[in-house]
C-alpha cells in the first residue's frame, strides 16, 4: 500500500483492516487542515500523528463561548422539560441555570448586556409556572415531590427575577418581545475582546457557513424548524455541533417571512410564549370575579337574551317553566357562569311577580336560585365566597318566609314533577326538599370555617353568621312541626296514595340539625333551658328514628350535653344503656370523632364531681394513644414513618371541627396526670417493698421518669413541670406545697378557670390532694411510727 504523505512510514505490524478506518478518517481531516493552512499561507509537508493520541482537531474558546454556551444548553433542556411538563426536570434544570447565570456574571458585566436568549427563557419560564400553578385540575394530579417542586420554583423565580438587571431586561422584553430577538451569535464577538485562540474559532466556522445544503436535509428539517422557531430564533449558534448539523441553523423556510411572524404573533401583537398542548377550555370568569368584580354592575345584554320574550309572545306559566328549564339545563357545563344563571333567575321571578302568575312559581324560581347558589365547580374543600354565602342566607330566610306566609303551598320531595300544581291557586304543589337546603347550608357554614384562620378576626366575623344559621333552622323546625300537627296528606301521583307531609323521619332530621349545633353549647341561664331542650329532641328520635346514625348521634350529644352542665350520672348512666361502645368500631368516622369527644367530656365531667378514678378510666385511652388531636378531628398529625396520599390528607381535613368546637387539649392532659397523681403516687407508696409494681398510668411514668433525668430541678413552667413538682411534693406527704405546684395564678390560667366552676373545682382539689396526701404519709413512714394520733 502506498504511504500517504499526511503520515508517517507505518513500521508497526498492525493489519490492513484495522488501519483502513484510520487512514479513512484522518485522510479526511487532514483534507480540511490543508485547506485551513493554505488560507494562512502555511507550508507544512505533513501533520505527525501518533497512534495513542485521538485524531480530533482540539478547539480552543474563550471564557465568554464557554459561558454562553453552558446557559444554552440548559435552555433546550427547560425548553424540552416544559414542552412535556415535567416539573421536577424544570426545577432541576433552572437550578443549573442559576449557577451557570452566578458564573457567568463577570463576563456578562463586561458585556454590560444579558443575552436576548436568556431574558426570554426567564420570561417564558415564569408564564410557564404560572400558567401550572393556575391549573388547579393538573396539580391535583401531582404527586408530592413535583407538587412541592413547583410551589419551590414558583417562590424562587419571583425572588431571582427581582434582581436589578434582570427586572429591568425582562419589563422591556414583555413590553416588545419582538424588538432584539435577531441578535449577534455568542460566538462573533468583537476582535478587540478576542485573543489569537478566538481567531481559530472564527476559522474553523467559516467554511461550515459556505458548506452546500442538502435538498433532503432541509425538507425533513422544515417541520422540525418551523415547530422550534421560537426556540432557534433568539438561541445563540451552537459551536461544539456536528458539522453535518451545523447548516441547518441557516436553513430558511418556504414560507413567507410574513406568515411566520403571523404565527408567532397572536392578535396583540405580542409574541406567543410555547404552551403545552391541553384540550380547549372555555374561558370562563372565576368565582372571584362573579362575585367581587361584577358585582353592583347590570346584566350583560347575551345574559338577557337567554329570558327575553318575543314583543307578541304571551308570557304564561308554560313559557315561564320553558326559559326556567332552559337555566336548568346549562347547570353543570363548562362555560356557565353561576352569576348569570342567578341573573336570568332574578329576571324570571320579576315577570312571575310583575304579572301575578302565583306565589307557586315564585317558589319554584327560588328553589333553582338556592341550588345554583350552591353551585361551585372547584376542588371539595372549596368554599363560598362572604358575598355568595350572604346571598345564599338571603334566598333560603326568603323561602322560609313564603312558606310560613302562604300555608296553602305544600312543598315536599313526595311529589312527583309530574303531579306539581303551580297554576291552580288553592291546590299548590311543589317538588322540592327544604331539609336538604338546610342540610347544605349547614355543610356550608361548616366548610367555610374550615377555611378560614381560626386565629384571626375574620373567623369572628365569620363565626357571627352562627346566630343567622341557628335561626334559620329553627325556623325550618317550626314550620315542619305545624304541618306535622296539622298532619296534611298529600298525593305524589295518580298512581299512589295519599302520604303525610311531613313524616316522623323529617322531624327527627329537622332535630337533629338543631342538636347539632346545641349539644356543645354550655347553658350560664339559671334553669338550663337547654337540657330540657335537648331531652325532648333525642328522645323524640329515639323513639320514631328509623336509621340507627340518627339515633345513635343523638344519644351521643346528649350525653356531651349532660356531662358539660354537671348531670354526671345521668350522662353516665344513658352512656351505659346505649352500648355505644360495642358498635363504635363498625360506626362511621364523623360518629366516631363524636364519640371520642362525648367520652372526653365525659371524663371531665367525673373530675369536677370528684371521681377521681372514673375521670382517668375515661380518658386513658385518649392520652396513652399520643394522637388526641387527631381522634378528635381538631387537627391532623403528620407521623414520620405514614405518608399520606393528597387524598387521604384532603379527606382528613374536610373531617377537622371548627375552632370554636375544639375541647383545650392542655386541659384534658392536665386533668388525666393529675387524676393518675392522686391514684399513682398512694399506690406507689403501698406497694414500695413490692419487686413487680404494676403502673397504673403508663404516660403519668414516663413524666416522672423524664423530670428525675434532669440534673437540676428549677422551678416549674410548663403545666407538665408543675404536676411533675406536685407529684414529687406528694410522695414526701407536704401536701401545702403540693396544692402551691397545682393551683397557682398560672395553672389557673392555662387550666383550671377554663372550666365553668372554676372555684369548686379548685376546692374539690385540695380536699383530694390533702386525703391523698395523707395516705401517702401513712404508707412511706408507716415503719417509723409507733402510732398516729390527731393531735
């Protein structure tokens, strides 16, 4: 084989195959060299290559390619990771981008300019996460590290661009997106910034700029082009390419330049940002527009077109019952807005009032009115906005009100769509259910104050609108009690017969809504007319309830309700008769927390009566478990080897009680080590010479165990410090400084005054602590004495 003039004389004894693919390559690259040598007039006779040492031409940059370089290559990365939405590459990409942007600071300061390319992929980026954060629907389908990933790279886009220059950069890019987006590649830098290494730079692309273009490279590359202008457009030219990839960022479309930049601009005139494809969603007004920004202002013209009348169509209760099934039928689809439903309803009750068509069909309207009220197309734990939820208010005391005034109208969900009468005036009949609007509402109040911060002066005022619930469902039990009385039979269709009105069950519902909102509810009144309330609801559904919940809530706030007013053993007693401690475990979640709270109360209540050992029996089980905040819905707990599904946490928290219902969780502890003293340290004493001693209170231990760790003992400020210090008083018999450690300014305070009869449970307390006291004293010295006299 001839020797090639590019080589030396092969004196090694390798075969012919393995140097064919060598020779191949560098007979290639040596072609190029030769022509890069012959433009600068060199004369070399040939370029010596070893055999260990790569045959790639090394390229040298400068630190301004370099940097530039790095920030574009994270570029397409975030380009392609918000292409397909993945959140935790975006989060993992724009950190790189940060650092490489911290890196490159020194050289973009001599440049006194950012690159165009990086003030649009942070303009982009922050409309991309806002546009995600927006998309309640998509991030319910998160799962938790990308759900936290999003929320961290929301915080900190906002933080990195309130940095001087980059604010600035990127106000005048959203102002004119499409002013500066043809800008000098990275790599034609001015030659006065250039060294003799960026010279080589500028040669080795100059002859890729005068390469030949392929016709089958730049067909197959015109969609790939054309989808990725947006990116190509203000992106810098990638040196370290392949060359056979290189041309195409000179490649231009068929396409007139005027059709692309019609493309790329939407009808603002603003440049678009790329958007991951979604299916269409009508734009539509959020609940916060419907219900703050349109407020005070008139009905939209298209609005009313949906209720207008032809000028020589007669208005009767067919056309009427026509436009209202038309509203009923937009209920529920995408696009409707509740604000003008509840606009077309306004506007059809006012041609039922304005042309006397009947009291019947008024209340038909209301009733659709009340359910659109409620109508909210969002996550379930959303809640209705102040204005909705008094206009709600509003429309159920207007129902109420009507039917209270016109007794003639027989409202009940027995009756059938097809047997409603709302023409003929003696005889109305209407299809509808007050007791579930009442139910809703209830649900409402309770959802809203779960959402509000318990801490704050709005859950006050939230928490007023308490008095207006109240009274609406007494007003409901009113009116169903005087058609219960009246016993009015009514007939759902042709084919059944005649049923009650109002049937034992809707009482017992319409009860119950009442007990709910009482049984927590301590009476200050002289008599505690509230007891003798409460008696007569339970014990009308104990006897007619046809569903065990009913009547198994029911004697469950009864006993809540007895034990916080003081009626021990009745409490007891009723607590014992309804077995409720058999089916709690097969009961549901909401009957269960009640049960929890009624046994807690319960404990409570056997304390301030001075039964010491009943008080620590009920609430043992409550303070060993660690998870009294949970058990009774008055918080979720976060445990560290449970990790909980967005769901399950979501259910969780639609289960927690409002604040104003929560039973003080330091007072019920208190109450138990307390209880456990008085029991454990006489027992303790008794049992000294014993080598098994059983504890009776495990948790009481563990206290007494922590505090004797401790080196030095100073005075007490937790109230767990202070019943430690009392136990400890208490084992040597000096029941003064016991009673110092328990009741004091600060226990009264943090405990004791929390408790309706401050002044009797405090003396309960001493008594108790000066018996106990005592025994303990007997049984520890009982050695010592000869005998004990009370002198």
């Amino acid at each position: 084989m001839a020797s090639n003039r590019f080589f030396f004389k092969d004196d090694s004894s390798s075969s012919e195959e393995s140097s064919d693919d060598q020779q191949q390559v560098q007979v290639t690259t040596a072609k190029k060299g030769a022509s890069k040598t012959a433009a600068k007039g060199a004369s070399k006779a040939y370029i010596a290559v070893s055999d260990d040492e790569e045959d790639v031409k090394r390229v040298v940059r400068s630190e301004k390619v370099k940097r530039y370089e790095e920030i574009e290559e994270i570029i397409k990365k975030i380009k392609h990771a918000m292409r397909i939405r993945d959140i935790g590459l975006v989060y993992e990409c724009y950190e790189n981008l940060v650092k490489a942007y911290e890196k490159a600071k020194r050289v973009l300061e001599k440049d006194q300019n950012l690159p165009r390319s990086l003030i649009k992929m942070l303009a982009q980026l922050d409309d991309f996460v806002n546009q995600c954060w927006g998309d309640r629907d998509w991030r319910e389908t998160l799962n938790k590290n990308n759900s936290n990933n999003l929320s961290a790279l929301r915080q900190k886009i906002r933080r990195f661009l309130k940095q001087e220059p980059l604010e600035k950069e990127i106000n005048a890019y959203r102002e004119k997106p499409d002013v500066g987006d043809e800008e000098v590649p990275i790599d034609e830098v001015p030659s006065a910034e250039q060294s003799a290494d960026s010279e080589e730079d500028q040669e080795e692309v100059a002859p890729t700029k005068s390469k030949p273009q392929d016709d089958d490279d730049s067909e197959s590359s015109d969609v790939s082009w054309d989808e990725s202008e947006d990116e190509s457009s203000d992106s810098s030219i990638d040196v370290d390419a392949p060359k056979e990839e290189l041309y195409k960022k000179f490649l231009k479309s068929d396409k007139p330049e005027k059709e692309k930049s019609n493309k790329n601009k939407d009808a603002s005139g603003t440049k678009r940002t790329p958007k991951v494809r979604r299916p269409d969603r009508p734009i539509q007004q959020s609940d916060d527009e419907d219900e703050d920004g349109q407020k005070d202002s008139q009905p939209r013209q298209d609005v009313l077109k949906l209720v207008s009348f032809a000028k020589d169509e007669e208005i009767t209760h067919d056309a009427i019952l026509k436009k209202l099934n038309e509203i009923i039928a937009m209920r529920g689809k995408r696009g409707t807005n509740r604000r003008d439903q509840l606009e077309c309803l306004k506007v059809l009750r006012l041609y039922v009032e304005k042309l006397a068509l009947g009291v019947a069909l008024d209340i038909r309207i209301l009733l659709i009115q009340i359910a659109v009220s409620f109508d909210y197309h969002h996550k379930s734990n959303e809640c209705l906005k102040p204005e909705a939820w008094a206009r709600a208010l509003d429309y159920i005391d207007e129902l109420l009100t009507l039917l209270s005034k016109h007794e003639e109208v027989q409202i009940s969900e027995n009756i059938s769509e097809e047997a409603e009468n709302l023409k003929k005036e003696p005889d109305y009949r209407i299809h509808g259910d007050i007791i579930t609007i009442i139910i809703k509402m209830d649900e409402e109040f309770t959802k809203i104050l779960q959402n509000t911060d318990a801490h704050s002066q709005d859950y006050v005022e939230r928490l007023k609108d308490e008095l207006r619930v109240c009274s609406i469902i007494d007003r409901m039990k009113t009116y169903l009690e005087s058609k219960a009385e009246k016993n009015v039979m009514i007939t759902g269709d042709s084919h059944t017969s005649a049923v009650q009105l109002v049937q034992p069950q809707h009482l017992c519902t319409a009860y119950m809504c009442v007990i709910e909102h009482l049984y927590y509810k301590h009476d200050k009144t002289s008599g505690q007319p509230s007891v003798a309330l409460m008696d007569r609801l339970c014990k009308y559904i104990y006897a007619k309830d046809s569903l065990n919940r009913l009547r198994a809530r029911a004697s469950l706030c009864h006993v809540y309700h007895l034990a916080l007013h003081d009626h021990y053993y009745e409490a007891r007693d009723l607590m014992l008769m309804c077995h409720m401690q058999d089916t709690i475990n097969s009961s549901d979640v909401s009957t269960q927390i009640l049960y929890n709270r009624t046994i807690v109360q319960l404990g409570l209540c056997a304390f301030r009566f001075g039964s010491i050992r009943e008080a620590h029996q009920a609430l043992v089980d409550m303070q060993s478990s660690n998870r009294a905040k949970e058990s009774l819905a008055q918080g979720v707990q976060m445990l560290r080897n449970q990790e909980r599904t967005r769901d399950q946490e979501m259910k969780e928290r639609q289960r927690l009680l409002p604040f104003h219902m929560h039973i003080n969780l330091e007072l019920i502890e208190c109450v138990y080590l307390v209880s456990a003293m008085l029991i454990e340290i006489p027992f303790m004493a008794s049992h000294e010479c014993y080598a098994r001693k059983r504890p009776i209170s495990k948790h009481f231990h563990t206290q007494m165990r922590q505090a004797e760790k401790q080196p030095v003992f100073g005075p007490p400020e937790s109230m767990r410090e202070h019943v430690v210090a009392a136990s400890r008083a208490m084992k040597t018999g000096d029941w003064s400084a016991c009673v110092n450690f328990l009741i004091n300014e600060k226990m009264n305070g943090k405990v004791w005054n929390l408790m309706p009869q401050a002044a009797e449970v405090r003396k309960m307390l001493i008594d108790k602590i000066k018996e106990e006291s005592l025994r303990t004293y007997l049984f520890t010295y009982a050695t010592v004495y000869d005998a004990i006299s009370m002198p």
